[in-house]
C-alpha cells in the first residue's frame, strides 16, 4: 500500500499488457479501470503487441486462429470456431465485425470509450520504451498522457504493488 497526500493506505495494482487483439485488449481496460474508481491506485505497463493498444488509430481484431475457447452465439445456440477456419480469408474480418457488432449489441463499451475512462480515472499508463523503438513507433503515434519506460520502470512499480496481474 502506498500513502497518499492525506497519509491514508492506498491500494495500488500494476497490469502488464501483452496482447493487441480485440478479446485481449477488454480484460486490462475493464479491471484497471474498474479498479481505479474502486480508489485503487493503477498502473498500466503496455508491452509487445500490448502496446498497440496506446496508438490514437485502433484497428483491433479478433484472431480466430489458435483460439479453441472462441465461440459465438448464434441461431438461439453457440457456434464454435474451427482452428483451421482462421486460415480461410476474410474469416478474421468476419469474427473481429461480429464481436464487434455483438459488444455494441450487448452495450458494451468500445476499447476506445474503455480507454477513456482509464484516463480520466488517473490510470497511469507506461509505454515500453524498448517496445516502441522495436516495432518502429513514435510517442507521436499514441494517445496524449502516457509516460514512457522500461522494465526497470515496471519491476520498480510491480515491487510497490498490492496486486499484479500480466494480461
């Protein structure tokens, strides 16, 4: 726990980010932000293909390829996904507009409003700095109010940290 300006207990939590597709990018938005109006102290450290999901464009899709789990409902049942169907064209497309369609249907948030309210609820965000320069980024192509750093900025804030969760 950390103390805060009044010298009360804090509950902080750290999330390392590793995946950019659609389905992987809801579980670290909804808990660090739930967590954060919850009044616990998030920190959020994107890395590898999580860092995708700090660029201002987002095209995220859903990968049915190697994702067993994957089922959609469908016709009053649940259809599940063949493994080799993620190798067809056009089938990612197809299952990346149907959760889509699915989330917005269920009125679920987008991960662009979901973002967006990690920001306003003060979620610290870090971008791997090793990671940006890897894949060829620039701060330039991310959202605004993030923090660069490395693992060392990660190990320091997961050392300090209630919870840690690796997504």
């Amino acid at each position: 726990m950390s103390e805060d300006a009044e010298g009360t207990n804090t509950k902080t939590m750290t999330i390392i980010v590793t995946k950019g597709t659609l389905d992987w990018a809801y579980p670290p938005f909804i808990l660090g932000s739930t967590a954060a109006a919850m009044g616990v102290d998030v920190q959020m450290f994107f890395t590898f293909y999580g860092l995708t999901l700090l660029k201002k464009d987002l095209n995220l899709k859903v990968s049915p390829l190697g994702n067993p789990a994957m089922e959609m409902p469908m016709m009053g049942g649940h259809m599940s996904m063949p493994n080799i169907m993620g190798v067809m064209p056009g089938v990612t497309s197809l299952a990346s507009t149907m959760m889509k369609n699915m989330t917005k249907k269920k009125g679920v948030a987008s991960i662009e409003e979901l973002r967006d309210m990690a920001v306003e609820a003060d979620v610290k965000m870090v971008a791997c700095q090793m990671t940006l320069d890897l894949f060829e980024y620039s701060k330039k192509d991310l959202i605004d109010d993030i923090e660069l750093g490395g693992a060392a900025t990660y190990i320091d804030m997961a050392l300090k940290s209630d919870v840690n969760l690796f997504i």
